[in-house]
C-alpha cells in the first residue's frame, strides 16, 4: 500500500483523504476510434508523462507505473513517454490498474475551501454538513472528508491554486491534465478561482483538433465547457455532429452534462431534415410539373427514371439493418449527405453524349435534393451550443 501526504496549509483544520488515487477512468470508448475497446487508451493512463511539473508534485510518482520510477537524471519526461506510449498502444500489454488501497492524504484550510466551492460550503459548514469523522494522521485531530479516484497531480494543483499556492503551479500543462482538472474543477464548484490559470494553460496549448468524432474531441469539449473557450468548443462540437452515429457512448465521469444529448438531438434533427425531403420528392414525383432544361429529352423521362432509383433506394434501406428510423443509429450527418450524393444518376447523367456529361444532373435525385443537402452542411458548419449554459463556469 502507497500512503502519500501532501501539505498544502500546515495550519489546516481538515485533512482530504483521496482512496484509490488515479484509478479514474475519464475517456469513454468510442465506436469509430482506432482503439479496440479492449485496448486501454493512453490518455487514461497515469502512466503518460505530463511535461514538466514543479519538484513539489513529484511526491505522486510512487503512485505511477514502476517504470516511470526510472532515475530521472538519466531519462527524460518525453523519452519515457514515448516508450510507455508504445507499451500502452500495443494490444498484448495488460491494464495497468492503481491498487485499490493507495490513499492520499492532504492537509488543507477549510476556510479556502468553503470560500471558493459550494460544495464545501455545504459539506462543511452548512446545515446539511456531513457527519464529522477526525483523522489524527497529522498529529492534531482534523475533520476528514472522503475523495475517491481522481487524478493526484491535479488534485494537488487545484487544492494548491485554492489556497493562494501558485509559485509551483504549471503554467503549460497538455490536454490529459486539463482534462482531469477540468473533471475535478466541475464537480466541487472551483470555477471561479481557476479561472486565471485556465486562461493561462489555453495560452500554451495547441489546439491541434482533427475533423473527427474521436476521444480527444471529447476531451475537448469537456475542458472548454468546464473552462468556457467559445473557438475549441466550436471546433469539438462541429466535428462530434458531423461525425457521430449514435447511440452516445458512456460519458458519466466527463463533465459535459447535457452538451453531448444535445449534439445528438442536432445530429438526428438534421438527419430527419434530409429522410424528410426524400419521402417528400417520392411523393410528389408522380406530380412533378419540374421541367428539365439541362435535358435533351421529354422531362416525363426525367421523373419516371429519378422516381423509379429512389423507390429502389428507399427499399433497400427500409429492409437494411440500418434503416432510416429515429433514431438514426449508425449515420452520420455526414454519412447520411454522402449516402444521398451516393444514389445512382439517370442514364442521360451518364452518357457522354449528354450535354453535362459528369455533371449533377439537376433532374436527378442528387440534383434534386441538392439545395436541402446544401442547407444542411451549411447549418451543420456553423452551429454552436452558447457557452453561457454553463453557468458553473461564470
């Protein structure tokens, strides 16, 4: 058993005792990603390096992984992770776990912290107090409070930022400790007094976000929710709409609340912008008064061949085992636009002696679903979620 104290008001009233230290699993597996679900991610992992921190928060790498114990005059923090990274991503490697009976235990000022979080201030001084338990660990007998899980390092930060201790705080941190700061700030209310180091670390972080719905998007959209950030959440929300099937995968120990029920609410609104208009052209078809002046023949034709490909695509949906119901599992915004672009043009779009030989052909259904497609790219670009929802963080 690893037992770690960790002093942050010699003078304090109460002693955190954090059970199970790094033992959060924060990032969910995600269906599209290049991990196998039975891979572990190495952003969940304490054993990836976090650049550097101050001497003072070194007291934690006992909790670490043996091997990152190495003598650190002989390895560096990036080589090590680099060689971890490699032993994590390789799938024969086992989960690497904290014992269960590793505890942390850190003197602390309830003064601060019942000033910065309302969590506190009902925990510890308000009417729904909790029942007091005293820990004598310390020397003088100190009210207890129970912490479960969470990231050490960035328990400490945070605790540290709280009580006014900021000479060792990391003012570059990278994304997995954003991320678990992030997780810790939300949950106990300490918005407000991380504020200006949020600002800081967004300074010295690059926001390198691929077009993708991927774990890291996830992440991002969990700091700059936490942290209100209106360009990288942007960024992560875009790419999540545009890129995700549903259903939503596991989020409980990300702090992003309702953003992800939301985005898929969006996901599956513009989706049912698209299937709508698709039932509306195989109904009115038959009907059309839609005349053809790209065409070299009789528009009746045009109707005729473009009514007779969508029933075909339509029924094979239907009797797919992906059918285009609500909620729309397994498509995309984007898989559902390319799905339309993707029906089979009529004969006279694909004959070279047609006079828009490769061109889309206004009298197809691609051609004809072309201005609602059109609106649901544009919409699907710019939407955004308004950031003062979060009122944790102003």
């Amino acid at each position: 058993m690893t037992c770690i104290s960790y002093i942050i008001d010699p003078d304090g009233d109460v002693e955190l005792l954090l059970k199970r230290p790094n033992s959060q699993q924060l990032i969910p597996c995600i269906p599209t990603d290049e991990h196998d679900e039975d891979t572990e991610d190495p952003m969940n992992e304490p054993t990836v390096a976090r650049g550097a921190l101050d001497a003072r928060y070194h007291v934690f790498d006992d909790l670490l992984f043996p091997s990152e114990a190495e003598d650190p005059s002989t390895t560096t923090p990036r080589g090590r992770f680099s060689a971890l990274l490699n032993l994590i991503e390789t799938p024969s490697t086992p989960k690497v776990t904290t014992p269960p009976e590793d505890k942390v235990r850190l003197r602390v000022s309830s003064r601060h912290l019942i000033l910065a979080s309302r969590f506190f201030r009902s925990s510890l001084d308000g009417p729904w107090s909790e029942v007091s338990t005293t820990s004598s660990f310390f020397g003088k007998p100190l009210r207890q409070v129970m912490a479960w899980d969470w990231d050490a390092v960035a328990f400490a930060i945070v605790l540290d930022i709280v009580h006014g201790r900021h000479g060792a705080v990391p003012r570059i941190v990278d994304l997995k400790l954003m991320a678990q700061i992030a997780t810790i700030v939300d949950f106990y209310g300490f918005h407000e007094a991380v504020k200006i180091f949020s600002e800081v670390w967004y300074k010295n972080i690059c926001v390198e976000l691929k077009d993708e719905y991927s774990r890291e998007a996830l992440v991002w959209l969990s700091v700059s929710w936490v942290f209100p950030n209106q360009e990288p959440f942007d960024r992560a929300t875009r790419a999540i709409l545009k890129h995700m099937e549903g259903p939503q995968p596991s989020t409980d120990n990300l702090p992003i609340h309702r953003v992800l029920t939301m985005i898929d609410e969006k996901r599956q609104e513009l989706i049912q912008r698209i299937v709508t208009e698709l039932h509306r052209l195989h109904n009115t078809l038959p009907n059309s008064d839609f005349l053809c002046d790209w065409h070299k023949y009789n528009s009746p034709t045009c109707h005729s061949i473009a009514l007779s490909i969508l029933k075909r695509e339509l029924h094979r949906l239907a009797s797919s085992d992906r059918p285009l119901v609500p909620p729309f599992n397994s498509y995309s915004v984007a898989s559902m636009i390319q799905l339309v672009n993707d029906i089979p043009e009529s004969i006279a779009a694909t004959t070279e002696g047609y006079d828009h030989y490769h061109d889309v052909s206004v009298c197809s259904v691609r051609g004809r679903m072309r201005h609602v497609l059109e609106e649901v790219r544009a919409e699907m670009n710019s939407w955004t979620l308004d950031l003062d929802m979060n009122v944790g963080g102003v």
